[in-house]
C-alpha cells in the first residue's frame, strides 16, 4: 500500500509538472492525449457552452462566453496548484507521516496541511519533520512551490502581451471590412484608384499576423477561448475573411496582385488547419453553403459596379468553390466549437461603421477647399492654382 502511494504521489507530481512546462514554456505544441490542460478543458468548457446557450439575450451569451478564457486561467493555476499540494502529502503518507503534529497524531490530513503550507512558502512551523528525509523533502517542496510562483507571474504578461497584438489588427480591420468583417466589404472599400496596392500591403499584413497567431496560439492554446473587445469582432471571423478575400482574388479578380494573395491564403490556411488539429477537430463537411450561387452572382454585381475587373468564366463559382473547400470545413469547426460564428461573405444588414460618422465631415472640407480655389483669384489676377494633393481617399 505504501508503495502504491508513493508511486501514485510521484506521478501526480511528474505530471503536473510536465504539464506546466508544455504550457507555459515550452514553444511548441503539447503533445499527449491526458494532460491535465487537456483534460480540464475538455470537462469544463462544453458544460460552459451548455448553459451559456441558455441565455437569450445575445450579448449577455456572449459575455458569458468571455468569461470564460480569463476565468479558465485561474482555476487551471489552481488545479495545478492543488495537485502539487497532493501528490507531496501522497509521497509524505507512503513514508509514514513522517511529523511532529500536536494538535492531532500522523494522518493524510495532517500531510496535507504540511503539504500546503509549504508548497505555498507560508512557513507556520507548527508541525515539524521528524526524519531526515521528511526534511529533504519539505526543502523541495517549498522551492517548487517558490519556482511554480515565479513562473505563473511571468506567464500572465506573455497571454495578455499576445492577446492584444491579436486584438490591434482585428480592431484596425473594422474601417476597412465591416462589423462583422466581410470580403464584399474588404474589395468594395479598396476598389478607389489606387487601392490595388493599399489591399496587397494590407493582406501582407495579415499575412504576418496569421503567422503570429499560428505560434502563440499554439503555444499558447488557452488564447483561443478569450473573445475580442466587441461581440461582432472575433479572431476566427478576421482570419475566415481574409481568407474569402484572397481566395476571391486568386479565383476570380484581375489586376490585383495575386502572388501576395496566395501567400496570404496560404498562411492563413495553415493556422486555421493546425489550431483546428490542437482541439481535435476534423473538417465539417455538412454545413450551410456560406456563398451560394445566388449570393455568387450579388457578389459578382457589386464588384462590377464598384469597377473591378473580374475574371469570369463558366467555371469561376466552381473554382472559387474548390478554394473555399481548404479552409471552410476547419473554419466551421473551430467556429462551432468555440461558439464564435463566422462572417457572411456579403452583410447581411449593412450599417455605418465609425470611420463614416466624420466621413462627411472631410467631404464637406473639401468641398469648401474646392469652391474657396475656384473663386479665389492670384496677384495678377489670374485663377488661384490649388496645392497638389491626393484626390483618392481609402474610404
């Protein structure tokens, strides 16, 4: 009985261990179907679905929903934590109790109290070792529990740190794709003389923001469940727009520069692939057609009234129906599973977003400017001669 104690303490604390290594330092993807991170998600966050689905009222289901990350984090440290505390009290149990304990005699409860008081360095000194290795053992506890500390204060300001780099670019994309963000929404703001290039350095952006994601979402998977700042904004949906966006452009639109899309499409692609992989998730093959060919040819019209030249041809909405296949199945997953749903290629409700609140402003100064240059005369008489400036605005 001893023995299996000992051994089950042991393993307790080489797992919890190992487990928090994985998570917190190691920079690369955990491995290993029963971690405990594993495990705590997968039995916590599925009955946090079930009653946050309860609610009616969208924004409070989802604020229930973004309670969820920060809160998960605390009791993940806690559960660490409490299984340190046991697997050292298992270990001080299989040898005997091994205390000085006035207030009761040896017990697994009075090897828990040792255990917690000095895995958390509070150092009472009302029950004291009686063995040698009782002290060894208690000098190792309360150095992993100081090392555990130390490395929990520096992983709070590594998650936040990543959050808001996530969050700056989603929030940047609301002036230029819509709340929710949609790649109708994305071409039509960029079809301005000029906006060739504006869209390509913007999708290289979002090439290299995929590319963030991808490595500290999957260093640090427990990003995936915090929510962005407002309900219409969310990781998935910025990372499933730019990718419609680019498979419409290597698909079906000319003139636009099609090399930085596939590049874009292909970063893109991989972290939607590979965070899917971290929560297991296989493609779904069934769900509702995000872009039907009645959508297609509402698509279609818009870009070519807004001045787009679109390549189409007999097998364009089949073409792009082929590139949608790659991502849209792991999309679907990732949105299901972490109740975050995916943007309409076209909105469905237009509204004005920030930016176009002062829109008219500007409009209106440079209206004035006009008429003001028009009127006015030089020296000499002649017309005044406006400054040069750029005529082309991105909105």
């Amino acid at each position: 009985m001893q023995v299996f104690t000992l051994v089950a303490g042991v393993v307790c604390l080489f797992a919890v261990l190992l487990d928090a290594f994985q998570t917190i330092i190691l920079p690369r993807r955990a491995t290993g179907r029963f971690r405990l991170t594993r495990i705590f998600y997968g039995i916590t966050w599925r009955p946090w679905v079930f009653l946050g689905k309860r609610l009616r009222n969208p924004r409070r289901r989802e604020s229930v929903f973004s309670y969820y990350g920060p809160m998960s984090l605390i009791f993940l440290l806690a559960v660490w934590a409490g299984s340190m505390v046991v697997g050292f009290a298992l270990i001080f149990y299989a040898l005997g109790s091994p205390f000085n304990d006035t207030t009761q005699g040896p017990s697994f409860r009075s090897d828990l109290y040792v255990s917690g008081t000095t895995i958390f360095t509070l150092g009472l000194g009302d029950v004291t070792p009686r063995s040698a290795w009782a002290r060894e053992l208690v000098i190792l506890e309360a150095g992993t529990g100081l090392g555990f500390l130390a490395v929990v204060m520096g992983y709070f300001p590594v998650l936040y740190s990543a959050f808001s780099r996530r969050e700056v670019s989603i929030s940047l994309l609301d002036a230029r794709a819509g709340s929710p963000p949609t790649a109708a929404e994305l071409m039509l703001r960029h079809s301005y003389e000029g906006g060739e290039r504006a869209l390509s350095l913007l999708l290289g952006e979002w090439e290299r923001w995929s590319a963030e994601l991808l490595e500290s979402h999957i260093s640090y998977p427990l990003l995936c469940y915090f929510r962005s700042q407002h309900n219409n904004q969310s990781w998935i949906s910025a990372l499933t727009a730019v990718l419609d966006t680019s498979a419409l452009l290597i698909a079906d639109v000319k003139g636009y520069e099609a090399r930085q899309a596939q590049l874009t499409f292909a970063m893109a692609r991989h972290a939607m692939v590979d965070l899917a992989q971290i929560f297991s998730l296989p493609p779904v093959k069934d769900a509702p057609d995000r872009l039907s060919l009645e959508r297609y040819e509402q698509l279609y019209d818009l870009l070519c009234k807004s001045g787009m030249s679109v390549c189409r041809d007999d097998r364009s909405y089949e073409k792009l129906r082929d590139i949608r296949a790659l991502y849209e199945g792991y999309a679907e997953a990732l949105a299901g599973y972490l109740r975050m749903p995916l943007p309409p290629w076209i909105a469905d409700h237009p509204h004005k977003d920030n930016w176009q609140a002062v829109a008219k402003y500007r409009a209106q100064t440079e209206t004035g400017n006009s008429h003001s240059n028009r009127g006015s005369l030089a020296e000499d008489g002649s017309p005044a001669i406006a400054a040069p400036g750029d005529d082309h605005h991105d909105f």
